[in-house]
C-alpha cells in the first residue's frame, strides 16, 4: 500500500513539474511566439516571462524579428538579344508582423525566393546585355519595389535586394574583352595623336614668338644705334656749324686725316683723290696768310717765323703720306699684275717735299706782293 502511494506521490510531482513548464514561458528580445489556444490563435507572447494555461495552449510558432539576409544561388537568365547570363542575388528582409508571417503564407522565405526569381527574369528580359551590366541600380530598385509590394500582406518588409555578380557565358566574356582591349588601344592612340600634335603646336608658337621677338630685338637695336649715329653726325655738325670754321682750317683737317684713311691694315689699293695736290698747293698759302686774315682771329699778332715753321712741317708730313700712299698702290699694282687690267686708274704722281714748300713759298711771296 505504501508503494501504491508512493508511486501516486511520484505521478502528481511529475505532472505538477510538467505543468509549471508548460505554463511558464520565457521569451528572449526579437522574438514572437504565436500561442494558439486549442488550434485557434490566440495571442502573442512578448520576449520576458509569460504564463500560458497548460495542455490549452500551446507555441504555434517562434518567429525571429531581426533582419535577416539570404543568398540566393546563380539563377540562368535570358537577355533580350537572346543571351544566357547567371545572375546572384542577396536579399535582406525583416519581419513585421509575426500572426501575418505565420497564418498567412506557409514558409515565406521560399516564396520570396520565388518571387525574386521570376521578377528578376522579367527584368532582365527587357534589357540587353550591355544595359544589363551597366543598370545594376535601376534592377535593385525595381526588385526591391516589387518584392516590397508583394510581401507587404505577408507581413514581412523586404529592405534591400543586391545582385552580387552577372556572369555572362565564356565566349561572351572574351569578345568584350578582346572589344575593351580595342577601344583602350583606340583611346591610347587619341590621346598619344593629341598630345603629339599639342607638342608640336607649342613648339611651332615657341619659335614663332622667338624668332618674332629677335626680330623686334634687331630692329630695335638698329633703330637704336641709327638715332645714335644720326645724333652723334647732328652733334657734329652743329657743333662745326657753331664754330664757323673757315677753309682753311677744313684744309688742315683734311691734310691730318689722310694718315688716318692709309693705315688700314685691309687697304690694298688706294686712291689718291684729286682734290689732294689741290688741298696741298693752298695750306702753304692758307697758313702763310694766317697773320693777315680777317675772319680767323680778329685783331691778334702771329709770328711768321712760326707760321712758316708749323706749315714746312705739315707739308713734310703731308709729302710724307703721300709716298706712303703711293708705295701701297705700287705693292697692290704688283700684287694684281696677274689680273687683267682693265678700267684700271693711273698711279697719282709722287709728291715731294720740296715741290711743296716752293708752292707755299710762291703762293706766300705773291699774298704779300
């Protein structure tokens, strides 16, 4: 009898423990379960501690109400010039209502797998290859939009739908390759062509605007140097316009100049002009009246003796020259024997000294007669 109750002891703490765990639930934060209460739905427990009535009601489901992401394997997708690209998903979604999610359709994540296939076929039937590669956006807005629409009575929210890779077939693959590899070549000649011609260009302006610049440079400097020279002749000229030389003074010049003109190294053949003999025959007159002209020094004494004196030493010195003169143009005429002579001038004949101090000592004797 003892064991008899004790067995029934045993039973009821059994099933006093099986009781309070039946109708104590513990629910951990986003999840929902859905209790039904004798296969009716009857409420949803919120994660903490909840009591159900036990054997009455009991866990229909527990729903997980974090985002979730699911990848979908390669799906064979036919473009619209009649291609086959394989195309990877990924799909995040979350859900929102968990009596929705549970009564309403039987396993929703199959469905949006579905779903996303066929919507995604439609797509990216309306589309050629090339838009299909390049309009990666405009598909995930599109997929998203329609799986949201759809799964919205479902009470799931889909937030993002990615496609992770369109792979088109092999012998695809190497034509636009081989296509992309063209139009880089391509790219790389333009911008080689331009850039030579853009050298070539800056070049010609450089040498343009350099040889512009030397050109205004000479031109410049040959302005300069003229308006120097033509200053320099005026100042000259001015100057002996001021002092109002007289001819004989000029005679001088001319007689102290000649030396001057015969010792160029360059000079092989010299001419004598005919104004020299000229020149010569009046400085013995011209400096032998020094004492009695009138426009040279007004009211001043000079001395004859010295006049005569300085005029035997320039006419030395101009005979002088005159040799000099004469054995150049003797060496230049040997030099040039070989040459034919033709339109040649006759050597001027050689003065001498004394034929020019008895000129001056004429001309002199006949001013003072």
């Amino acid at each position: 009898m003892e064991t008899v109750i004790g067995l029934l002891l045993a039973a009821v703490a059994l099933i006093t423990v099986v009781t309070l765990i039946r109708a104590v639930r513990i629910v951990p934060q986003q999840r929902e379960d859905v209790v039904e209460r004798l296969g009716r739905y009857k409420r949803t427990l919120n994660p903490g501690l909840n009591l159900l009535v036990p054997f009455i009601d009991a866990v229909r489901t527990k729903v997980d109400m974090r985002e979730q992401v699911v990848s979908f394997p390669p799906q064979p997708v036919i473009t619209s010039d009649n291609l086959v690209v394989s195309i990877d998903t990924v799909l995040y979604f979350k859900v929102v209502d968990s009596v929705k999610a549970t009564y309403e359709i039987s396993n929703f994540l199959q469905a949006i797998e579905q779903l996303t296939v066929t919507t995604l076929r439609n797509v990216i039937g309306s589309l050629d290859l090339e838009r299909a590669l390049t309009s990666r956006e405009e598909i995930n807005r599109h997929l998203s939009g329609v799986l949201d629409e759809t799964t919205g009575r479902w009470g799931i929210k889909v937030t993002r739908v990615e496609i992770k890779a369109i792979e088109p077939p092999p012998s695809i693959r190497d034509s636009m390759e081989k296509q992309m590899r063209a139009e880089r070549d391509r790219r790389a000649a333009i911008l080689n062509a331009e850039g030579h011609k853009q050298s070539q260009i800056l070049s010609a302006e450089g040498e343009k605007q350099a040889a512009v610049l030397r050109a205004d440079g000479d031109r410049q400097a040959r302005i300069l140097q003229a308006e120097g020279q033509a200053k320099a002749i005026r100042t000259v000229f001015d100057a002996i316009h001021q002092a109002n030389p007289s001819q004989k003074v000029l005679a001088y010049q001319y007689l102290q100049a000649l030396p001057q003109i015969a010792n160029g190294q360059a000079n092989k053949v010299w001419i004598v002009p005919a104004e020299l003999t000229k020149a010569l025959e009046g400085l013995g007159g011209a400096l032998g009246g020094l004492s009695q002209a009138a426009g040279d020094e007004p009211h001043a004494t000079v001395d004859a003796g010295a006049v005569e004196r300085e005029a035997a030493e320039a006419a030395r010195a101009a005979a002088v020259a005159a040799q000099e003169v004469n054995a150049e143009v003797r060496a230049a005429e040997a030099q040039v024997t070989s040459r034919p002579a033709t339109g040649e001038l006759p050597a001027p004949e050689p003065v001498s000294p004394a034929s020019l101090l008895d000129d001056s000592t004429v001309d002199r004797q006949s001013e003072r007669g």
